[in-house]
C-alpha cells in the first residue's frame, strides 16, 4: 500500500513495477543486472478520489501520457529496491504536489515610506556617481 495522505492510499495493483536495464555507463554491471525501475500508473483506472484525478489529469507534466498514464523510470541507485523505493517516492511527490491548493495572492502595494527610502537611496547612489567624473578647471 502506498500512502498518499492520511485517508487516500493506492493499492499495489494499481502500479505496474518493471526492471529493466539501467543506462549509461556502469562497466560490465550495467549489461548483466535489471537495475532500473519503470513505474506505471493509470490514472484513469485508479482508486484515487475524483478530485486528485482531475487535478492530476491537468497537470502538463512530461510523465503524464495522453492516455493518462505516468510513467517514472528511476536508475539513479545501483540496486533495485533503492530504485523501487524512489520510483514510488516520486509518484508520491507527483500526486501530493498536484492536489496541494496554492494560496491565493492578495495584491499588496508598496508603502509610500518604501517608495521615499527608495528613491533616496537612487538619487545618493546617482550623485556618488556623478562625483567620479572628470574635474573640470
């Protein structure tokens, strides 16, 4: 069971874990040992509550197929299970930051106490400058 939150969990039918080969370079290793982890899950099929699957559906994310498939393929580890786990991990990160509701943002306006500070510092700095310049006899 993959825990997405305290009250939503996904089923371990509902990934399709494979191991392939990993790529890159690894010496001998790489050509013996399926390593690499191909994550599949779908979407549409899922258990997941109507809202997580709209949210994550609108998402336009790379991983995410047009069929509604995503598709996570981990080899950063030497070893499966640590693939496996971070497969997992990433599809979990995927999925919470996708139903996280964003704050709104309140338009704010600078003060005018900001405003004079800065248009003071603007016109020292200026004349600081302007002191650099050649003397005129």
């Amino acid at each position: 069971m993959i825990n997405l939150s305290h009250d939503v969990q996904l089923g371990d039918w509902e990934v399709e874990i494979t191991a392939i080969r990993s790529q890159g370079a690894g010496g001998q290793n790489v050509n013996k040992v399926s390593s690499a982890i191909h994550l599949r899950f779908n979407i549409n099929a899922s258990s997941l509550p109507p809202f997580f699957k709209e949210r994550l559906l609108a998402l336009s994310d790379q991983r995410i197929t047009k069929e509604g498939v995503i598709i996570i393929k981990a080899q950063s580890y030497r070893t499966q299970e640590m693939n496996r786990e971070d497969a997992v991990k990433r599809l979990q990160e995927l999925i919470n930051g996708a139903v996280t509701v964003q704050k709104r943002r309140r338009p704010t306006k600078p003060t005018k106490g900001s405003q004079a500070r800065r248009m003071d510092s603007k016109t020292k700095r200026g004349q600081h400058k302007a002191l650099r310049g050649k003397v005129d006899m």
